[in-house]
C-alpha cells in the first residue's frame, strides 16, 4: 500500500509538472523568442551601448523589445513569435515533469513526511538544495531539446532548419551525442543556483505569506490557506529573484548552442565553432568583447518572461497537484 501511494504521488507530481510547464510555455513563448534574440546577437542591444561601447561587428539587428517585436512580427509574421515552441514543449514538459517529482521525492524525505502542507515548514537552506538537485535531475533529462529549441528560435528568416527533424538530424550527423549536449555544462552551472533560489525564495515567500494571513486574521488558528493570487506573486517573485542573479550564465549557455549556425548576414556577425574554451572563457571573452552589457544581453525580456512564467508554473501546479489528487483519492 505504501508503495501505491508513492506511485500515485509521484504520478500527480509529474502529470502536475508537466502541465504547468506547458501552459507556462505557451504563454510566454514571444517573450522568450525575443530573449534569446538579444542572447545571441554579438552586436550591442540598446541604442545606448552603442553609443557607448567601441562596437566592432557593425550594425545591430535587434535594439530594443519593441524594435524586435515589430521587425519579428513584420518579417516573420506571428508565428515567428512561437518559433522553436514544439521542442521548448518536449523539453519543459518533461522537464517539469521530472523537477516536480524529484522535489516532492527530496522533501519527503528531508521532512519524513509526504503531505506538501508538510514541505512549507522545510528549512530554506534544505529548500535551496532539494530545488538544486531536482533542476539538476530535470536538466540532464530533457537538455537535447533546450538545444534544440534554442537554435530554432534564434535562426531568424530565411531558416537553416525547416524544422526540428532537420536541425536534430544535422546536429547529430556533423557533432554526434556530444553536439545534442553542447552548453551543458554552463547549464548544469546555472540551474544549481537558479533552480535552487526558485524553489527556495518560492517556499520563503509562501511562508511569509501565510504568517502574513494568520497576522491579518487576528486569531489563532487564521487561514493558512494562500489564494490563487497569493501563490500567483509568490511565483512572480521567486521567478524575478532567480532569473536576475543567473542570466549572465544563461547567456553563455545560449552562445555555446548556437556555435557555428548559419544564419542570414542580416543577423549580424556569426560565433564560429570553438569560439570559447570552457565556461569561464565564454564569460570572460563576453565581458571584454561586449562589457558588462553583453552579459547581461536579453535581462529585460528575460526578467519580464521570468516573473509571470514562475508564477503561472507554481499557480497550475498547485491547482492541477490538488485537482488530481482530489479524483484520485
């Protein structure tokens, strides 16, 4: 029986996670394509660094959210806006998937309990941890697919790859297992701390808000119980939190996927492959190359796309968590 029910929960974790990252997804997909954008393009992003950095790739394609936005939509219409979202799905899905189910796993062993009611009392710092080793877990799992994801969105018109079959058959063909799996080492770097501080400052602010409701009630045994809402701008700060203090690794991660595409003179300056030895070369070539601006590259989009994508993973998590276990039980 016991064993039943650690099937069952860890079904409703998953099914959960899975859907709350499609949804999530979906949602923010535009804000996302716009992000990597800005990620992958050598030259400045703002009007302002160009004016204040010795550019030396030339013109820039992309200065600004909005100036992308109509140059997406005017040369690719709206669909460039979901572009590289059939391999985003495959790989958020089963991520989040994966992510959910191995936390509830850590935090039921971490507290001897099961009941997520249970989990909100963890400490922070086994909090920070179990959401380290679940993203971890989650990003080894579905990392070919962030791959592929990343250089179909950032390929502009006209495409290299019609679609992900193609991309996945070149990449496998010219780079072998190895190429599916490039940048994940700046990946396994940045999700310890990202995944970490989403789950952790998640939790926190989850109990913030319940001591705040039990203050607010004027009586002992207040409602705990967080609204829809509540949970909605606990999400939207653990995600802001964590995506401000991990986007320079991100932006390396993206430059080591997208090594050696070809991509439309119009784009601006390609990186050509081995451009960077490891990680930290990435980071310190970008910071001389491109100042502190380049590591930063996407922050807006990425800040604005993080915020409502965290809090609108945790509010169809925990409602589709408790809808599932309701008619399973």
């Amino acid at each position: 029986m016991e064993e039943t029910g650690q099937l069952k929960r860890a079904f409703i974790d998953a099914t959960a996670g899975a859907i709350s990252g499609g949804i999530s997804r979906t949602v923010t997909s535009p804000l996302d394509v716009i992000k990597i954008r800005f990620q992958v393009q050598l030259e400045p992003t703002t009007h302002w660094a160009l004016l204040t950095t010795r550019a030396v790739y030339g013109n820039s394609k992309y200065t600004g959210m909005l100036q992308a936005s109509k140059d997406i939509l005017r040369e690719e219409g709206f669909p460039g806006f979901w572009r590289g979202n059939v391999p985003a799905l495959l790989m958020v899905m089963p991520y989040t998937a994966i992510q959910f189910a191995v936390l509830h796993k850590l935090k039921t062993f971490a507290t001897g309990s099961s009941k997520s009611e249970d989990h909100v009392n963890l400490s922070p710092y086994l909090s920070y941890i179990s959401g380290a080793l679940a993203g971890c877990a989650a990003t080894v799992g579905s990392y070919p697919f962030d791959l592929l994801r990343t250089i179909l969105a950032s390929q502009g018109e006209p495409k290299v790859y019609p679609n992900m079959r193609a991309a996945f058959v070149d990449i496998f063909r010219t780079r072998g297992i190895r190429g599916l799996y490039s940048g994940l080492t700046p990946t396994l770097v940045e999700i310890i701390p990202y995944a970490g501080l989403q789950f952790g400052t998640y939790d926190t602010f989850k109990r913030w808000m319940m001591a705040w409701n039990l203050r607010s009630s004027n009586a002992i045994h207040g409602d705990e119980h967080l609204s829809s809402f509540q949970l909605f701008i606990c999400g939207l700060a653990a995600g802001t939190c964590a995506k401000a203090v991990c986007h320079p690794l991100d932006v390396v991660k993206k430059r080591f996927q997208i090594e050696g595409l070809q991509r439309h003179p119009r784009y601006g300056a390609r990186l050509e492959p081995r451009a960077y030895r490891n990680m930290y070369d990435g980071l310190r070539r970008i910071l001389l190359e491109e100042g502190w601006a380049g590591l930063y590259k996407g922050i807006v989009p990425s800040i604005v796309k993080a915020a409502p994508a965290g809090a609108v993973t945790f509010v169809a998590y925990e409602y589709t968590s408790d809808w599932l276990e309701s008619i399973l039980t």
